[in-house]
C-alpha cells in the first residue's frame, strides 16, 4: 500500500545530516508487572489493556499532557508533526506509534481530524497508566521545543477561546506526559517523563532510536529540508 503524503516528501536522510540521538540512560522503573492490564479506551469506547500495545510488536508511546481535554496547543502542535510521518517509514521498520491522552474516548476522533493524525490513539481517562509509570504533576513551561509553532501567548488564547466554546475546562494542566519505546514483549528501549509542558522528545530521536527512517521538519535544524 502507498504512503500517505501528510506534507513530508518521502526521502533517505544523508549519513552526515542524520540526527543521532544522545540515549538516556533507560531506568530499571518500568513497572510491566502493574501496568500491563490498565485500561485503555479507543475511540469508539472499546477497553483494551496497555499491553496490547507492545506484546507483539515494538511500540512508540507518546503520553500527551492534559489541559482542557485535548486543547493543548502545545500537544497538538506535536501531534500534528507525529501526523506527518509517512506511513510507510512505520511499516517498514515494523513499528506501531500510539498517542495516549487523558481526555474522555469521544473527543478522539475530532481531535484526530483536526491533527490530521492518522495512527492509534487511546484515552487513559482515570491516569491509572500516567500514574503507574510515574509521569509527573508539575507547572512549567519549559522551553526549547523543535515543535512548537505557536507563539505561548497566541497558543494560550487559541486553547482558551476553544474551551470557551465546547465549554470544556476540565483537566488538570499540571499533568504532564512522557514517550516510551517497548517491546516485543517486556523490553524497554527509552523512556522519558516530561518535566516540563514543552519537554517531550524531538520526533527524529524516537525514530531513530525505534529504527525508523527519520523525516524532514523544516523547524529542525538537525535534518535537512526538502
């Protein structure tokens, strides 16, 4: 089946502009034994345990954070990168990515629209699996993120005014996320708990570390435009 073109042309990075990722030490925390049966729910309000994620198959898990049910500007511009992501690059390296967010399953599917994400994507809605794997509650903003494309100020205005509209202020903004690559099976390759709202993982370092092509973000100095 062909890839899907979502604005990234489909290229071979160059060895010398490849971005190679500086490993964080991966921590003996990983709590499979408790985690592995917590719920998740898709879209259509279907429960699937969290490790149907990664049993068979190696995993990208992004954890996004909550602010007003999906109206996390800064979240959204990450997913909106994640989306671009040729399918193919996934394929071939025989790798699922996974958005996990914290907001009830019936907002999925507009939030996916709206991101033009075409991959899984699941709710946690009690934070049982956030909790388990330690993500942190903590206010700050943080900085220095390749993916961001809104101003904080202009960002902020954007998400309030929507939840103006659907009338949506739930969440709590403290809570942050974190991206983990796991499996086949019991192996963890990364993880990362966020510190901060802007602190999640520049897309091509998960790549790369997952054995995935890496793609061409005009934003990203490291890798070269197309």
């Amino acid at each position: 089946m062909a890839s899907m073109d979502r604005g990234v042309k489909p290229q071979q990075v160059q060895q010398d502009t490849a971005y190679v990722p500086i490993l964080e030490t991966v921590e003996n925390s990983f709590d499979f034994e408790n985690v592995a049966k917590l719920p998740l729910w898709d879209e259509e309000g279907n429960m699937i345990p969290f490790d149907h994620l990664y049993k068979k198959h190696k995993v990208i898990v992004i954890f996004i954070r909550v602010s007003y049910h999906f109206l996390c500007f800064i979240s959204r511009d990450y997913v909106e990168d994640l989306a671009k992501i040729p399918e193919s690059y996934l394929k071939d390296a025989n790798v699922r990515l996974v958005v996990i967010g914290c907001a009830p399953h019936k907002y999925i599917k507009q939030y996916k629209e709206e991101t033009k994400y075409p991959f899984e994507m699941y709710c946690d809605i009690e934070r049982d699996v956030y909790n388990t794997l330690g993500m942190k509650e903590i206010q700050n903003c943080g900085n220095g993120s390749k993916h961001l494309k809104h101003s904080l100020i202009g960002g902020l205005l954007k998400s309030t005014w929507k939840a103006i509209k659907t009338g949506d202020f739930q969440g709590d903004v403290k809570q942050q996320g974190g991206s983990f690559i796991l499996g086949p099976g019991d192996q963890v390759h990364f993880m990362h708990r966020d510190k901060a709202d802007q602190d999640h993982r520049p897309i091509n370092q998960l790549l790369a570390v997952a054995g995935v092509q890496q793609v061409s973000y005009p934003k990203d100095p490291r890798i070269f435009d197309v």
